[in-house]
C-alpha cells in the first residue's frame, strides 16, 4: 500500500493517514517500530523541521504530503531517517521520472526516537 499522489483528492489522503494512524497505535508502545513506505511525500528543508528531519533531505520545499509525513512523525515521536544521511542526492533519490531527468525522494523511513 502507498500513500495517494499529490494529484488524489484529500478524502483519500486523509482515509490513508487515518489508517496509518489506527495500525501504528495498534502496536505497543514498548516495541520499536519503523515505517517504511512509498509515501509520496517530499520533505523540504525548512529549519523548523530539522529536529525531526535532519540537514539531508534531496528537497528545498515540501509538497503536502510531506508536510502530513513530518507532522505525523513529530506528534508520534519518529524520526525521518530518509533524510538525515548525508549521501549524494543520486543515492537518496527513490524515484525517477520516464525521461531520466527528474528525480525526487518519495519514500521514506520513519523510526522510533529510542
């Protein structure tokens, strides 16, 4: 399962980010848990999410999806682990467009602060 596009309405957005919601809260609360997933979400670099984030993020500007990753992580206490190593952009870049020019960092990491 994906999270929808930025293209998808916000209903399915938003069904999606409630059942994210419902089966991590399901989990313990004494297990470490990590996320992993295509969530189409691009995480800028803006300085009030840097302590969830890190400095390493492939994007200048989030998209909304992005916004909804780091909200969700900073209220549930996880790091975006995607964006905190300091790798070339080629290695962090998870999709490319059909023509090989565009390239962006959609899927992500998300692990508990433990």
């Amino acid at each position: 399962m994906h999270k929808p596009s930025e293209d998808k309405s916000d209903d399915a957005r938003d069904s999606f980010d409630e059942e994210l919601e419902q089966v991590f809260d399901h989990f313990p609360r004494y297990h470490m848990k990590i996320l992993l997933g295509d969530f189409n979400a691009k995480v800028g670099r803006k300085n009030i999410f840097k302590p969830t984030i890190g400095n390493d993020s492939v994007h200048q500007d989030s998209n909304d999806n992005g916004v909804r990753i780091v909200n969700f992580s900073t209220y549930k206490k996880l790091f975006v682990k995607s964006t905190m190593f300091p790798n070339r952009n080629i290695h962090k870049c998870t999709w490319t467009s059909p023509d090989g020019q565009t390239h962006k960092q959609i899927d992500h990491i998300l692990i508990d602060t433990r």
